[in-house]
C-alpha cells in the first residue's frame, strides 16, 4: 500500500495533495523537526509555510481545493515519515 492508496480509501484525490518532505539544511533543526511537528504543530506549520517563492505559488493556488502531506526525511535521498495531512 502507498500514499496514493490511503488518500483514496479516505475519499482524498492523489492530484489534489502536495506532499512536503521537510528536511532542513541546518543538522540542529533537523534534530528539532520531529518534535515540532509532534509536539508543537503550530511551529511546524509556521516552519513548513516558508517556502521558496514558487513552492508558495503553488501553495497560494490549492487555497482551499487540496491538502498538504508533511512529511519529514531522515536521511538525505531515503526515507520519510508521514507526520500529517492537513487541508489548504
């Protein structure tokens, strides 16, 4: 089973979620990321709000029509952990 196939056994279109894979460039808030995103979510969704410009267009443009997969990687190129799905 994928992501695809959970968004659609809960009703959700695969084509209106973009999923974020939040891994920071700096190694302290990389230790950081998963306690914000579970402990203090309205950090992290202040974190994950800034984004580059055109990421921030395409974010603008699902304003209410999609929803955002958090995900946050642990190593660089391999695997993430879904930390949540919120409506945008």
């Amino acid at each position: 089973m994928n992501l695809n196939d959970l968004l659609r056994r809960e009703g959700i279109n695969p084509e209106q979620v973009l999923a974020l894979r939040h891994r920071a460039q700096e190694s302290q808030l990389n230790k950081v990321l998963p306690w914000l995103a579970g402990d203090r979510a309205d950090l992290f969704n202040m974190y994950q709000q800034c984004q580059r410009e055109r990421l921030e267009q395409v974010m603008l443009r699902m304003t209410g029509k999609g929803h955002i997969a958090s995900f946050i990687g642990h190593d660089a190129g391999r695997f993430s952990r879904l930390f949540g799905l919120s409506s945008c």
